[in-house]
C-alpha cells in the first residue's frame, strides 16, 4: 500500500524536483546515439553536435563512459546513467532500444511557476481496483517520438457526474501506476497534451486517484523530453478542475 502524500507536500516535492539540477528546465539537446565511439560538441565536425557548448567536448564511448584530453569518466548508474562535466550535465536513456543522450546546462536558470486550481477534496476519488485476467500489449501515442507498445495489467473505475470511468494504468513509476489523462480542459486551463495522474494508497481492490494532484508531463516544459499521449479510454468527457494548470510562457 502507498500512503497519500499531504498536498502541500507534494506540490514542494514537485517544483524541487523540476528545478533540480536534473529536472527539467535546463535541457538544451537531446540527441540519438549510433552505435560506436561518438565526438560531442559544438562544432560541425562532431558526431554528435550540441546546440551551446565548447567546440569539441569528448568522446562518448560504448558502455557509457566519456573520453576528453585528460581523463575517461564513467557514467554513474543511478536511474538513467549520467556524467556531470561542467557546465553539462549528460545523461543517457533507451526508448525502443534506440539510445540517446539528455545534455543539460547546468548554468541555465532552473525557475518556472507552477498554478493550480484551488483545492478540491471531491475530486480525491476511492476507485475499485482491478486487476486483468491476463495482460494485455497496448499501442500508445507518444509526443516527440513513434508510438511504443507497453503492458496493461490493471485499470481504476469510478464514477463521476453520473458517468461511469474506467481508467488504464499505462506506466508504473516505482511501485505507483500511473495514468495518463485529457479532460474538457485540455488546451484551455490545462496542458493540451495531456497531465499525469499516479495511484495512490493501494489495496488489492481499491486506489486512490486525487486529481488534485494531477501535473504536466516533461514536454510541457521543455521540446527535449517525450512523453506518453493518452489512449483513448483516458479521455475524459468532462472538465477535471482540479491540480495543475497550463504553464504560461
């Protein structure tokens, strides 16, 4: 079972962890990785070439480690692996087997306003839990990269103005599912794409689902990052006036 978190401090945890040296606000490239050893930098005669940066970086070698004129630096295995070589912070990730490097600028400023709607304690919602007879592969949509296919093992039921909802956990972050959602409000209030909704306070049966804690995913912030779109059963027919709000430019 995963405890709800008090709002106010998950809405702390939330801004720190998006102003975080590795959150998302400092991203300046994200770049694909061939096979084989890879020179980074500014100029044109890289493999790899950064949009800012000093002319020739290093060389990214397989195996995740970076070669410059002094030293080699190995990645550090903690989540996705990453180097810090200032003023950059790289860090590597697999989508459909296909590698790629996250290049952060850790002298950009890591400052962003989050709003919200006011809090509304009729939409932290108990739904039934419930497991699927047999896993199910499910194509979804992803913003700024091909579709990709993931397991569905479980779905949340509630009802809401009088309309029964059945939600599909598509991801799971830890040990919490996450739902991928769009509402009347998405592209007015909220974030066109869609928000991010993780389960809470789980039993065999029954979860919680507080939208007051529903957040942007990364690509709300940053052209760098992709992130899911939702299927269609997680389109909901009516507003979610509750969590947060588009973020203004």
């Amino acid at each position: 079972m995963t405890d709800p978190v008090p709002l106010t401090t998950w809405k702390a945890a939330r801004l720190a962890a998006l102003t975080a040296p590795d959150g998302w606000l400092n991203l300046t490239d994200r770049i694909e990785i061939p096979p084989g050893p890879q020179t980074v930098g500014a100029a044109p005669d890289n493999s790899l070439i950064l949009s800012r940066g000093p002319a020739h970086l290093g060389t990214l070698l397989p195996g995740w480690s970076f070669q410059t004129p002094t030293a080699t630096h190995p990645f550090t295995p903690n989540g996705n692996p990453h180097l810090t070589l200032p003023p950059f912070l790289l860090e590597s990730h697999t989508v459909e087997a296909q590698p790629a490097q996250r290049v952060r600028d850790l002298t950009l400023p890591r400052t962003v306003t989050l709003t919200y709607f006011p809090h509304d304690p009729t939409w932290t919602l108990r739904a039934r839990w419930e497991a699927l007879p047999v896993p199910q592969s499910h194509t979804i949509a992803q913003k700024g990269a091909a579709d990709t296919q993931v397991t569905l093992t479980h779905r949340a039921h509630f009802t809401r103005d009088g309309q029964d909802i059945t939600l599909l956990a598509t991801h799971w972050k830890g040990d919490q599912p996450m739902f991928v959602i769009r509402d009347a409000t998405s592209g007015r209030d909220t974030y066109a794409a869609s928000r991010f909704l993780m389960g809470e306070d789980m039993t065999a049966t029954e979860i919680t689902l507080d939208f007051n804690k529903a957040h942007n995913p990364p690509c709300a912030f940053t052209d760098f990052a992709i992130c899911p779109l939702p299927p269609r059963q997680n389109i909901l027919p009516f507003p979610v006036r509750a969590g947060e709000r588009r973020v203004e430019a």
